[in-house]
C-alpha cells in the first residue's frame, strides 16, 4: 500500500484524498506540576498546575474537555445542518473528564451532558449520537480508548 493509500485509509475513502485543515503548534516546556505552555501565534499562553493542587495555572484534563467540547457543539451544527435542523442559540455541553489509574496505567474516561433546548428529545438524541460515531474529530481521535458517556439533558 503507497502511503497516499494509507492516507486515505485513513481518512475513509479511497477516492478522496485528506486534507490538512489546520495545524496547532505549541511548545511546552515542565509538566503539569508547574509548567507552560505557548502557541506559535501567542494566542494560548496556559500555565499548568496539577489537579487538585492549590496553584495557579489549569491542567490538560481542562484544557482537553474546552476543546472537546467546543468541538462537539461545532460538529453538531454540521450534523443538525445535514438534518435539516436548526440548533438552538443556547446549545451547551458540561464535560466532565476523569484522570483515573489502575496501578500504574493511567488513562481518561469522559461525560457529556448536552443541553440542546428546545430541540424534542429524539432529534437531539440523534444530533449527538452522530456527532460522537462520525463528526466530531475529538470523538474519532480517541474512539476505543475512552469511555464516553453522553446525555442530553
């Protein structure tokens, strides 16, 4: 397989090739015990403390549900578009993320509660649950090594 094969794979179809929509760059410097953070624009500049510990500064597991989320509510758009279905202005999502471990393996687990006002319960069901199995690159990225919960609440 050529590797413009494998990027295709990759990507779900053989006919279309993948393209790179945009790259993030940052370079941290320490861990999350005191750390930063910084992207190449200046526009994320995170100090980092660990979770639970008096500090200023978040840690990744908040950072990672900011952006999860605001993925989320931006794929649904797409979802609800393909649908036919009009999002409403107050579309929220709290998520919770969980740093766990098990002796010496660590690992998240995640909760979606998202709040679609307005929307009958089906529809919003339906928007999320394709959100999650197909649209949103957050969901795709870690499908198989997190456990997601999701609620429409």
């Amino acid at each position: 397989m050529t590797a413009y094969q494998e990027t295709n794979a990759v990507a779900g179809s053989t006919q279309e090739a993948m393209k790179v929509k945009y790259t993030a760059k940052t370079h941290t410097l320490g861990g999350r015990r005191g750390g930063v953070s910084r992207s190449d624009d200046g526009r994320l500049d995170v100090k980092f403390s660990a979770p639970g510990v008096a500090g200023t500064g978040t840690n990744p597991e908040q950072l990672f549900a900011a952006g999860w989320s605001a993925c989320f509510i931006s794929a649904m758009g797409l979802v609800a578009s393909k649908m036919k279905v009009k999002l409403p202005p107050d579309v929220a999502i709290d998520v919770e993320i969980d740093l766990c471990n098990s002796g010496d393996v660590y690992f998240l687990q995640a909760r979606f509660n998202v709040s679609l006002p307005g929307l009958e319960r089906e529809v919003a069901q339906a928007i999320v649950d394709a959100t999650h199995e197909a649209t949103c690159a957050y969901s795709n990225a870690t499908r198989g090594n997190i456990d997601v919960t999701l609620n429409v609440v």
